[in-house]
C-alpha cells in the first residue's frame, strides 16, 4: 500500500526542489502513526555488534539527520537506523541549493556539509523514545570550524554511548573540508584511541556500545591497508563500506552531474561494492561489515552480503523507488536464502568476495 501511495504522490515530490521533498518526507514519517510491518522470516536474522537484528535491511545515515523520524523510518520495516551526522555543536551546513537529484541516472549528488542541530537536541529526541525498541545507531561527525576533531568524536561517542545501540565514526563525507584526512593510518589511529576512551567512560551500562568506522569508496589500496589495520588492532566493532563518492563515472547522464559534492545512487555501486569486498578479505572475518553503495533492489543487497557485508543500508534509491524498496528487498534476500537450501542469510556472507574484488560479477 505504501508503494502504491508513494507512485502516486511521486510526480508532485519530485516538482518540489530536493531538499524541500527531503524535509516534508521527514516531517510526514515523524507525524504520521508509525506503521506495524510484519513479522521477518527467521532466515533475516543477523547477530553483529553483540546485536540481533530481525533483517539486515538498514535505513543510512543522512536521511534522518536530527533523529526527528526514527519510529516513522522503523515502521516502514527497516531492520535497523542510523540517524545524523551529528556534530557536537548546532551548524547549518552549506549553502542552500546543496541536493541535487539526477534522474537519469537514479543517482543524488549532495553537498550538505553535515548540517546538524547538534548533540544535545539529537540526544534529547534519542532519549525520549528510548523505551519503544528497535535498532538505533548514531553517525559522528566533526563541527567544521573546530580546533580539535579528535576531541569531537570523543565527545559525541561519550554523549551518546547510553543511547544509542551503535556508534559510527564518520571520517568519509567528502563535503565537510580535511575530513578525509582523518582516514590517514596516524590520524584514525589517535581518533579511534580517543573515541574508544569515552565509549568506554561513558555510563552506558552493560557491555560497551559497538564503535563502527565508515570509509570512503575512493580510497586506494595502501589507504585501506592503514585504516582496516588500525580497525584490527584498536579492535572496532566493525566497518561501514561506504561513504558518497567524489568520483564522476562517465555514464552519468543528468544535467546536474556536474555539481559538487558526494555522489549516491546506482552510479555507486561497482565502487562501493569491489571496496567493500576488498575489506572483507582484509578484515578476515574479525568483524561484520555493513554494505552501502547504490542498493536499489534485492539483487544489489545480495550482492553487498556476497562481497562480504553482513548488513546492508540504502537511503538514495527510495528517492526514486519510494519505501516499499524496502519489503521487495527483503522478500528477495529471503528467496535467496531458500533457493541456496539455507536456514540463514549470514551463511552467504562473503561468498564471492574474492571474485568481486578481482572486478568480476558486478
């Protein structure tokens, strides 16, 4: 039904300019009664993080910025949430146009620039609802002015650890000016230290709230060496594969296909796919990966888990297929499961991660 209801509204969302759509989208989920999705098939289920989640379907960063939404995005049957960036002070981001779709190409360049009402109005919206359940976590980010970045991580991960069920570093938005340099073996290194430091201060109760790392699809190899090393040896919970894309691929069709910022979409997916199966092999099994990068259907997803994701997330494509993307994937990962005569998705994992790094069955 939600499907349905989104074909019919989407010619009138898509006249509005992208933002103006982006927000009345999030206002609609945080007003409306939050839907009851059906129960997942038990073949859904994934353990990660010291986490069960019911389907490895999860909503990515950047849709829900300020947790305004979280219950709305829930009902529409994600597995789990990751809301912000979050910066620890409020800051409004880049200048306005910032979002640009491109419909040709079923792709979003943006440029926000981690806009953000800060720590402490996303922290009081995460606990207010922190007794209805379901799967939350937070993406850190760093104020763009500040003196220490470092020490914002530390301070977002010490503020939010007794809220959220995970945490991820976010050294890979390409629209915040020398973030990416965090991703530097040194730098990520004494970034991790720290953020760990006040994980592991904080008063979270029980065992420590999972920290996750969220990279770039446009590192090189020696790059990803250093970060995946300093993920084993500072032993994170797991990564997150990956960010927009400064990249341009020569397919892009859309009269916006040249504004700046990261790329999101379709045009993702090869890259984001062959990195993410490059840090499975790296990782060795140490820790779950959570796939991102142009999953616009269920095929896609079940690409991600065989390079080696054993969660996966999407946010751009429901820009252009609308939420019920979310029920087709996961009825076809189920399918998947039965035709291999599995009891459980994870028993994919990484299946063909060596071939899809050597470039093959993308």
């Amino acid at each position: 039904m939600i499907g349905k209801l989104f074909g019919l509204a989407r010619p009138l969302i898509h006249k509005l300019d992208a933002e103006q759509a982006h927000r009345l989208t999030i206002a609609a989920l945080a007003a409306a009664p939050p839907l009851r999705p059906a129960a997942d098939p038990p073949s859904l289920a994934v353990q990660a993080f010291g986490l069960r989640f019911a389907n490895p379907v999860g909503l990515a960063a950047g849709f829900d910025k300020n947790a305004e939404a979280v219950d709305g995005a829930l009902g529409l049957g994600f597995g789990f949430v990751e809301v912000g960036g979050v910066t620890p002070l409020p800051q409004p981001g880049n200048a306005r146009p910032r979002v640009f779709r491109l419909p040709e190409d079923e792709a979003v360049i943006n440029r926000y620039g981690l806009n953000s009402e800060g720590m402490e109005a996303v922290a009081a919206r995460l606990q207010a609802r922190r007794k209805k359940g379901g799967i939350v976590g937070v993406n850190l980010g760093a104020n763009k002015d500040s003196a220490d970045r470092s020490a914002d991580y530390a301070v977002l991960a010490g503020r939010f650890a007794p809220l959220a069920d995970f945490l991820t570093v976010n050294v890979s938005s390409p629209n915040t000016p020398g973030l990416r340099d965090l991703q530097a073996e040194s730098a990520l290194d004494d970034l991790i230290a720290r953020t760990l430091e006040a994980r592991d201060e904080a008063p979270a109760g029980g065992k420590p709230t999972p920290v996750l790392i969220k990279i770039a699809p446009d590192l090189s190899m020696p790059e990803l060496d250093g970060m995946v090393a300093v993920a084993r040896r500072r032993k994170v919970d797991g990564m997150i594969v990956s960010n927009t894309t400064i990249a341009r691929p020569g397919s892009l069709r859309s009269a916006s296909k040249a504004e700046t910022g990261g790329l999101s979409g379709k045009p993702l997916f090869a890259a984001s796919t062959r990195i993410l199966a490059e840090t499975f092999l790296r990782v060795e099994r140490q820790f779950p990966l959570i796939g991102v990068g142009g999953i616009d259907s269920a095929e896609t997803a079940f690409a991600k888990i065989r390079a080696g994701a054993s969660l996966v997330q999407f946010y751009s494509a429901m820009v252009f297929k609308g939420p019920g993307l979310v029920g087709e994937v996961k009825r076809g990962l189920d399918m998947q499961v039965r035709k291999a005569g599995l009891p459980r998705l994870d028993a994919l994992v990484g299946r063909d991660a060596e071939a899809i790094a050597r470039g093959e069955m993308i």
